[in-house]
C-alpha cells in the first residue's frame, strides 16, 4: 500500500483514511473481512499455560491466536501489538526478519480496532511481557471507525448504553457484569428444574390486560383485525396450566409496561413467575430465598455481598415481617384496620405523603408502609399480610379477610419478588376483576380486564396453589452490583439519537424515491396558537429580585421520586464541590434519563424546601406557555431552560 495515498486523504478525518486503506486492500486483490479462522487457543488459556517462562525465555512451541488489535507501537524493525480475544489480552511481538519486508511494512498499517488471527510461538520478552512471536498473520475484519481514545475510554452514559458494542470493547469491567447475568439465569434455570418445574411458553400478544396492574403497549393484530397488549404478566395463562394438570411450571421471559424509565425501571425487562400446585405462600418464600441464594453463589461464590457500599447477607433464614407491622415501626404509632380512614390519612400526611379521595384503609396503609418504611428494609425481608385492595389476585386470609396470603420481597429498599397463594375461588376472582373494570371505567389505564376464559378455567377446578414472580434484571443488578437497570440491560432502550456533525459523521441513508415527507416534530410549536401570560401582572422591586442567584448548574443524576408521579429528583453541579439536590414537578414532560448532563439555570439560594420528605435546594428555571389540546382547551406546556454546554458549572447569571 503506498503510503501516499493514504496521507492524501484529508488527514485529519480518521474515517476516511481507514476507507481509504480498505480500498487499497482491494484493489490489490485482498480481501480486508476474511473468511473461518481456526485459532488454536484462547489468550487467557496461553497466559495460564506459560506463566512460567522466565524473562527472555522462547520456546518451539507454535499457537494460532485471533482478536482485536487494541494498541499498536512500531520501533524500527519492531513491532508490539495488543491482542484482545473474549478471554483477555496478550501481546504480539513482530520482527521484521520474522516476517519478510512486505508483510513487515503491511503489519505496521494494521489500524487500533482491526481483527487478525497470527501464528507464531510462545515467548517472554526481556522485560518480562508474554508473548506471540508473530510469523504470519492475517487480516480478518478491517475497522473503519477508530476506538475511543484509550486513556479516556468510553465514559458518557449515554453512548456507553447506546454503542453497547464499543462499551463492551473499552470497558472490560461491563463484560464481567453481563459474564454474572449469564450466570445468574442458567443457576435459576438449574434451580427450577431440579426441583421439578417445567419451563414452559406462553403468548407474547393478549387480547385481554390481565396479571398485574400496569399501562401496556398496545398493537394491531392484523389477521385477526383487533389490538392485542403485549404481555405485562405471565401469570394468567400460567395459572391456566394449573388447571390442565401441571404441577409446577415457570416461564423466565420479556413482560411489556408502557411506563417512565429510572435506574429501577425499564419499560422491556425480563421476570420469572413460577407456580405450583398444592403450595401456598411459605412454599414460595422457600422457593425464592432457595432460588437467590444459588443465583448468588453462581455469580459470587458467597452469600455475604457489597452493593454500592452496603453489605448485604443473603445467607440462613430471611425476615419475614407483616405490612401493618412494619408501617407502625416506620410510622411510631399504631398503623392498622382499627384505625378510622381520617387517621390513616393524617398518618400518611404527616410522613410525606397525600391520600386520593377514592383510597380505601387498605391503599393507605400500603402507602404509609412506602412512605415510612420500604426504604428501610436494607437486608432481606419478605413483607407478608397485604391489604385486600392492592391485591386482586392474591388468596384471602382466613382469619381476616382484609388481608391476603402475599408476600414482597424487598432488599436495599426496593421489590425484588411478588408472591401470592393463589386464589382458586372462580366467584371471588370474577368479582375482583369486575371491581378491577369500574377503576377502569373511572379513568385508571393500569387496572385489568375482565379475563371471561380465565375465570372459565377456574370453573373447571384450580388446585390451592403458591405463585411468584421475581425481576431478573434487579437481581441482576444487585448481585452484579450494578446502580441502574441500564447497566445489566445489554440494548437498553434510548431516545432518538440526535444527528451527527461535523468532521467524521457517519453518512446517512437517503430516504426511498416516493417517501413520504417527514411529519413535523413533536416538538415543533405552531406560535400562531401560543398563549402567554400577560407581562408585568406583579412587579418587584430591583433591591429584591437582585438577590436571587441564578447559576448554571449541570445534572449529574437524575431519577423520579417514588410515589410521586410529578417530581424529578436532580443532582447538580453548582461548581461548589458539594453535590445540590433539587426537585422539580416536571415529570409530565421530561424523561429522567434525557436530562443526565444538561446544563440548566437555578436559583441557588432559596432555603431548602422539604418535598416528599427530601429537602429541594433551589429552583430550576422553566419557560411556561399555553397551547390548545386535543379537546380545543388551553393545555401548559413546560420546557427547561437549558444553556450552552461550554457555560462551567456555577457560573453565575447577570
């Protein structure tokens, strides 16, 4: 390859130059993505096999080797490659004389990113390096697009989880996570099937929302010319199976909410529910804690483990505690049935919270369990006794029938696991789905539908029953210590992508002869119907509105505030050093996840207001307009002021 060429391409665009030199590969008559390689071993297997060589040692011993090239250093008649396979790294040591001049010089082309496979043997350079020393090689796949700076590596969130494939390449600690995932879902597998469960497929369509309370995605299925749900539960046709004469069954897959996304939360995710008949709900805390406890022993080899600097033991026999009893230690005063509905809703008040009109008891105690106690439960705990209200699918308790056989399991303050013993009664069940349709009807887009086959399967005769559900990727996260559900997801899901510019863009696709023109975007305003409020309603004086101190201030998390629908909890960059904290009821019209990074304006010296029990330290500056909506009637829109990037954190505003 002449080297000139190459440099006659506009030097500084890296992209080009690549392409260039994949264009002088072929049409020299090479092919720069080669076919199979047979390598002969794995890097990591080579560094454990020849640990013992002493510095400067050789041997006759020849290995065929592939990966990616991740560093390049020429020196004269020498070259040092790094090698990455999906095992580990090894260098490559490249001599001239080994080679031959012409291979020699096409080596030293090789660009950081290319795949080759290399033949030659083992070795230990005098400074004490393991070694290929190369004797042929070959191109396997050219990089066109140049890695990540190595010494910063790929460190943006947002990129990290949208070029998935980069951040696995420049972030080895990622790989290990996923490695733990592997892991954690075949010991579940081994688990459930050794203790005699059938892993069984149900419908990713419904034609009916059933098996947990939550807004779906909803589709058209053509052939049948109706909407379907994608699933948001498996529990239904699960239990259907019951019913035909399985005894334990459990299906591990994707469930679908059309719901916000936080470090806890992803609209796609992964579950499994399992049920078996003749059980109840202490079969299922056995189940769970059994299943867990060998998912961390796979992944850990331990059961005492660190999450995010809390130690957690995952060992013995866990908690078992009732709501109400729980709530009451939270709360400092008795939280219970005996208490009339103003109490409880005063209780709930005092704590932080706010009690809808149509709540019952049973909705405000498990409020003022979430409220005072939830974020409490930092080991294991399995929360048992459930209100009748919050759980319609759940067995009556004998004994008080405003309680249910259910159990939460909660560790760090978050769910983990839902367990019922499954109510079998066809009359109750259809009388709880019918209370589940007049929410519906009253405006809640997360309550179930009627499920008619379902309730004529129990007709046909459900055996007593235990049932549960566990979220894979939070057992994931804290088994695999992971802060967000983002980073055990290997493709989460992500916002359009804003166009590339400048210098290195990758070309976009024209659109096809005849396409449509794009549709204006959804956040495009039509100003002709903009309505403003008037100027100057109030005045202030200069002496006061002096005072205020407005800043930039960068978000460096951003997360919604449980139990709230409105608030997004902000962490800030004021410049200061000291992380602010700052909550704004946005929540309506931004995504946390779309906000991480911004550069936004705040008033930073307003006294701190306690909100939902956190104390906000600011405010975060909003432009506020008024369109029509659908139904013709002026709606508010909000947008955040966001600034230029290049403006440093803290940078005050005159």
């Amino acid at each position: 390859m002449q080297e000139e060429s190459i440099v006659s391409v506009v030097e500084d665009d890296p992209i080009k130059v690549r392409q260039a030199k994949r264009q002088a590969l072929i049409d020299a008559g090479q092919n720069p993505y080669g076919d199979a390689f047979a390598y002969s071993h794995h890097l990591a297997d080579l560094d454990a096999a020849y640990a013992h060589l002493a510095d400067g040692e050789s041997t006759d011993d020849e290995v065929v080797v592939a990966g990616r090239v991740m560093a390049r250093r020429v020196q004269g008649k020498v070259a040092f490659l790094e090698l990455r396979d999906a095992t580990g790294d090894m260098q490559l040591f490249c001599r001239v004389n080994a080679l031959g001049e012409d291979a020699y010089a096409a080596l030293c082309d090789i660009d950081v990113g290319d795949w080759i496979g290399a033949r030659g043997a083992m070795m230990r350079t005098r400074r004490g390096q393991l070694s290929v020393a190369v004797e042929s090689y070959t191109l396997l796949s050219k990089s066109l697009r140049p890695l990540p700076e190595k010494f910063h590596g790929l460190a943006d969130k947002e990129t990290r989880y949208r070029q998935r494939y980069v951040d696995l390449v420049m972030n080895p600690e990622v790989k290990t996570v996923f490695e733990k995932r592997f892991k954690i879902v075949a010991a579940i597998r081994r688990y459930m099937e050794a203790d005699g469960y059938y892993e069984v497929e149900t419908p990713f369509l419904h034609p009916i929302l059933g098996g947990a309370n939550a807004k779906p995605f909803v589709t058209h299925f053509n052939a049948l010319d109706r909407d379907y749900f994608l699933r948001i539960a498996t529990e239904l046709p699960l239990k259907r199976l019951l019913v035909g004469g399985f005894e334990r069954v459990y299906e591990m897959g994707r469930q679908f909410r059309n719901e916000g996304m936080d470090a806890y939360h992803n609209p796609e995710f992964t579950t499994l529910e399992a049920y078996r008949a003749f059980s109840d709900l202490d079969g299922m805390i056995e189940l769970t804690r059994g299943l867990i406890q060998d998912a961390c022993l796979a992944a850990n080899g331990t059961l005492q483990i660190t999450y995010q600097g809390t130690r957690i033991d995952l060992s013995g026999q866990w908690r078992v505690a009732s709501m109400m009893e729980l709530a009451s230690e939270g709360a400092g005063e008795e939280v219970s049935f005996e208490r009339s509905r103003d109490e409880l809703v005063s209780i709930l008040e005092r704590n932080g919270g706010h009690a809808e009109a149509a709540w019952g008891k049973g909705k405000l105690i498990s409020e003022i369990f979430e409220a005072v106690a939830e974020e409490k439960l930092i080991q294991p705990t399995f929360v048992v006794d459930h209100p009748l209200e919050i759980s319609p699918l759940a067995k009556k308790k004998p004994e008080n029938p405003e309680l249910t056989s259910r159990f939460e399991l909660f560790i760090m303050g978050h769910e983990y696991a839902n367990a019922f013993s499954e109510l079998n009664d066809p009359v109750d069940q259809a009388e709880r789905f019918w209370a589940q349709v007049k929410a519906k009807d009253m405006g809640d887009d997360e309550a179930m539908g009627f499920d008619a086959d379902y309730i004529r399967a129990l007709e046909y005769g459900m055996p007593p029953a235990g049932g549960v559900g566990i979220g894979i990727d939070r057992l994931v996260m804290l088994l695999a210590d992971a802060p967000s559900i983002r980073d055990v997801l290997l493709f989460p899901h992500m916002r359009d992508e804003a166009p590339a510019a400048g210098k290195g863009a990758a070309p976009t696709a024209a659109p096809a002869a005849g396409a449509a023109e794009p549709a204006q975007s959804a956040g495009a305003i039509d100003f002709s119907k903009v309505i403003v409020e008037p100027l100057f309603a109030d005045e202030v004086d200069f002496d006061t509105f002096s005072k205020s101190d407005f800043r930039a201030v960068k978000v460096k998390a951003c997360e919604a505030v449980p139990k709230s629908k409105k608030l997004l909890k902000f962490v800030l960059d004021d410049g200061t050093g000291v992380d602010r904290v700052i909550l704004s009821g946005i929540h309506a019209y931004y995504k946390p996840e779309e906000l991480v990074g911004r550069t936004l304006i705040a008033i930073t010296n307003l006294p701190p207001r306690k909100m939902m029990g956190i104390d906000s330290c600011g405010m975060l500056l909003s432009a506020i307009h008024e369109e029509p909506g659908e139904d013709g009637q002026p709606q508010e829109r909000l947008n955040l002021l966001m600034v230029d990037p290049k403006i440093p954190a803290g940078a005050k505003l005159y």
